[in-house]
C-alpha cells in the first residue's frame, strides 16, 4: 500500500519508519527541510530507541522516503496526519491550526476512494468539522488516535494494546474501514483489539486515557505528601494498593511528577473541551490534578533545603533533564523545573542527562549541563535523581562516595533502596519515604 505520512515530528517519523517495515511504501512530508535531512540520512530528529535502526532498514529497501512537496503525497491512497497540536497560548485548549493546514494542503492531491488516517490529538468536533472537506474531495476520514509513549514508540506502533477507529457512519465507511484493517493487517492478525466508533467518542479517548493516568499519579503524590506527615511509606502503600486488581499497580510511583508533551497539554484541552460543552464542573477535578502534580516540584526543592540547609553556594548536581528515560524530551520537565529553582535559590546547579542536555539548553540556557557523570558529581554537595535513566537507577554509593564533597541523595523518583545508601554512609531523602 502507498502510504503518506503528513509530519514528522515524534509521531509522524515513528509511523513513517514503522509502516514502511510493515512493507508499505512510505512518503514522509514535512517543511522542517533541516529535519528532514537528518531523517534521509537515517537519523532521528530525537532521541527515540530503535528508531534509528528502523529508518535505515526501511530506506536501505526503498520503502520510505521524504520530502516537503505535499505533491508527491498524490501516488497514495492513504494519508496518515501526524502534526502537533500544542498548547494554545494563554489558554487551555489545543491549537488544531496544523491539522486544519495539512488538510487543506492534502486536498488538492486526494483522488476517490482516498483515506486521510487522523493520528493528532484534537479537540471534539475536529473530525466532524474536517469530514465534509475530505467528503468534497472524493475521499473518507478516520480518527485513528495514537497512544505512542516516548522510550517505547517503536514498540506501541508495532505492536499496539489497541486500534480505535473513528468513523462518520460504520456502513458508508466500510471502504475506508476495510483499507485502513490492510494498512495494521499484521497487527491485526496478532489479535490486537480493533473498535470502531463515532468520531467524537475517538477524540475523547486518547485525551481521557491520558486524563486518567495523571489522576492516578497525582493521587499517589497527594497520598505521599500524607505518608510524609504521618511517617508512612509511600512505596509500600502503593504496593499494597495495586494488589487491588480494580486498582493495578502501574502509574502509582510516587514523586515529582508527570511533564512531557502530552498528559500536562491532554488534561488541560479535557478542561477546555469540557467548558466549551457546558459541562466543565464535570472535571473541575482535573484542575487539582494539575494542581498536585506542579506542586511536587516545589516540595521536591523544600526538601532539599531541609535536608541540606541553606542552599546557597551549594554545587547540587541534578541527575536527569529529560520529563522521562529513553527521552530526550525536555517540554514541561520536572527535572528542569525543579533545577531552575534551586538556581534561583543561590545553588550551584549542574545538570547531567545521557541525552537530553542540547535540548535543555535550549529551554534552560543558565543552567550548567554535562553528560558525564563522573564530571556531574564530582565536588558535590548533594546528588538529586529527578529522571531515573538506569545508569542513575544503578548507581553504586560506596563507589560514589569518594566522588562528592557530601553525601548526600535526594531521590525524586523513589527508584533508589533507601537501606542501601544509608549503610554507605548517605544521607537519603525521598518524597513520602521515611
């Protein structure tokens, strides 16, 4: 199947990469033209694991290519549409100026029988609203919303939990529906669960999966706030929580937080969507959601200074700059939120990140930034882990011990066996851990 991809940024060159090892014969169209030669010449724009190695072997067959002339869009039959829709400024909702772009830049190449394929995350009523403009020109739209997570997306487009499509009309889209079931045949075949719905109840799905996981985040962090006053264990309330099976244990790890460009930017559009049906008091919670989850990050700065007094002409060595690993993400980072502020407070910060420090430069550039570790803690007064990389995860406080001025270890992650550092010799604090 010939198969354009409209973006690409994280989504779109994840998609391009993967439908073409799928066999499908892929254009990818963007107007970034530096970012598209990093991706003719096999290389990601960011830092994704694997990636890479599915850009060359796609390229090297002659299924993928590039290009920024939508013209060359016109050879195929199904067009995926995978550009951003961030954060409005000053406001809660999604800008969809980039998807409405892309539609009409599609048009003119669209031919009978077409499917334009919607990975975005939009607002309700997006795909209503672009439909009679695809309708006009002879092709079908789907709402195909994407669950990609950063550090795992060439595994969730390969091989995803689910396959939502959402459709005007099930019987007048059946032509569309059944292209779309050949493009993910081979997940298909691997029993990945397929449901087809309305094109409002599929924009709401991605945006409220998403709304959900944060809750469940910020429930656990309002409840270590809970375990810190009362001396309780935050890591072991949220074992003995997801033994519940109505519960589950995942997305109940206590610390500083969710950022990144999704769950923070999903949760607010939730809100606006809400507002603009008139039902906004529905998810007044989500607000407080919000609320908890920024809040972590100043907590996380107040126990530092309890733990290592007066921060001034301290140097403070903050582990990870990346929201999560396997990323070099940096949008809404906790990691560099909390940084920025220990800076403010008259601490010597240096920032160390495996990956992600040329992009936290760029957002933070008065911070100090190195990828090495041994260059990071040497001479330090405190060691804080904000992103938990497995070389951080695995880091050895006897050996380290001889490195740093002080030692001392904020965990921000409770990723780190308290008893262990403590033996060393380390002063050890954690969000919700005694």
């Amino acid at each position: 199947m010939k198969i354009s991809v409209i973006g690409c940024g994280f989504l779109g060159a994840v998609y391009a990469a993967g439908m073409a090892s799928l066999g499908h014969d892929v254009v990818g169209i963007d107007i970034d033209e530096q970012k598209l030669e990093r991706l003719k010449a096999g290389h990601s724009p960011f830092f994704e694991p694997g990636l890479d190695e599915l850009l060359l072997e796609a390229q090297n067959r002659g299924s993928l290519r590039f290009s920024s002339d939508f013209a060359d869009t016109a050879s195929s039959t199904m067009h995926f549409l995978c550009v951003g829709t961030p954060q409005l400024d000053g406001s809660l909702a999604a800008d969809v100026s980039y998807v409405d772009a892309a539609v009409r830049s599609l048009v003119p190449y669209l031919e009978a029988s077409d499917v334009i394929v919607g990975k975005s995350t939009v607002p309700v009523g997006t795909a209503a609203r672009l439909s009679p403009l695809v309708l006009d020109a002879g092709a079908e739209l789907i709402w195909n919303p994407e669950f990609l997570r950063e550090g795992h997306a060439v595994k969730d487009t390969l091989h995803p939990d689910r396959l939502i499509y959402g459709v005007r009309d099930e019987t007048d889209a059946a032509a569309a529906i059944a292209a779309l079931d050949e493009a993910y045949a081979p997940m298909l075949d691997e029993g990945t669960v397929r449901m087809i719905m309305n094109y409002q109840t599929a924009e709401l799905v991605k945006n409220s999966a998403n709304s959900f996981l944060a809750t469940k985040i910020s429930f656990i962090n309002a409840m270590a706030e809970l375990c810190d006053a009362a001396g309780a264990d935050v890591t072991e309330l949220a074992e003995a929580l997801g033994l519940d099976e109505r519960i589950g244990r995942k997305f109940l790890n206590a610390g500083l937080g969710f950022g990144g460009g999704c769950l923070p930017k999903d949760i607010r559009a939730l809100q606006a969507q809400a507002e603009e049906l008139g039902v906004d008091s529905a998810v007044n919670f989500l607000n407080d959601i919000d609320h908890i989850n920024q809040s972590q990050r100043s907590r996380l700065v107040e126990l530092t200074r309890r733990i290592c007094g007066p921060l001034e002409g301290m140097r403070l060595v903050v582990l990870g700059a990346a929201f999560k690993p396997d990323s070099d993400d940096v949008r809404d980072s906790p990691a560099l939120d909390v940084a920025q502020q220990l800076q403010d407070a008259g601490a010597d910060v240096v920032v160390c990140d495996p990956h992600a420090t040329g992009n936290a430069k760029l957002r933070f550039p008065d911070l100090a930034y190195t990828p090495e570790l041994a260059e990071a803690v040497a001479g330090a007064d405190a060691l804080l882990l904000l992103t938990e990389w497995k070389q951080f995860r695995q880091l050895d406080p006897y050996q380290l011990s001889s490195q740093v001025a002080r030692t001392v270890m904020i965990d921000g992650r409770n990723v780190l066996d308290p008893t262990k550092w403590r033996n060393a010799g380390w002063t050890f604090g954690a969000l919700g851990r005694p």
